[in-house]
C-alpha cells in the first residue's frame, strides 16, 4: 500500500554523546551543521604517510641521537620547516 521509509534514530545522553551503530572504535568524523539544523557527518580518513620510526641512540656524551645513517638530511628538514611555515 504505502511506502513507509525506515528512519533511524539516534539519542545523545546525559553528556551530548551519540552512539553511531557502523562507526569503529576510534573513527573520526567530521561534522557540519546546516542552517536549517541538519548535522552532516563525514568520516575523515587518515593520513597515510611512509613515516620511518627511528629509536633513538644515546651518543658518547649521554644525548639522545639518530643512529649513523638513520637521521634525516639538511635538505630533507629545511624542506619540512618551509612546509610547516607555509601552511600557516
């Protein structure tokens, strides 16, 4: 006869928290409210840079250091800071 769509439902508690029933444990959303009070969310994805982990060394005067060969270059953190600067 009628078609009823299936509306779901969502309730915040007592401390403005909302359970989403497909989200992962630790997933990041963003939000947005529209004017007419509607909140869109958009899962946000990670960044999936090739991040090398480095353990640092202690040298022969007791600071901590990358080990020979393992650190970046010159190039290599000149480039990173004007990175930084620039995306301010």
């Amino acid at each position: 006869m009628w078609d009823n769509p299936h509306m779901e439902t969502l309730k915040a508690d007592d401390r403005r928290r909302v359970q989403l029933p497909d989200a992962k444990p630790g997933q990041v959303f963003e939000y947005r409210v529209s004017g007419n009070g509607a909140v869109k969310l958009t899962p946000v994805k990670p960044v999936d840079d090739d991040v090398p982990l480095v353990k640092l060394v202690r040298g022969q005067d007791g600071e901590l250091c990358f080990p020979p060969g393992k650190g970046p270059t010159r190039e290599q953190i000149r480039a990173a800071i004007r990175a930084d600067r620039d995306a301010r």
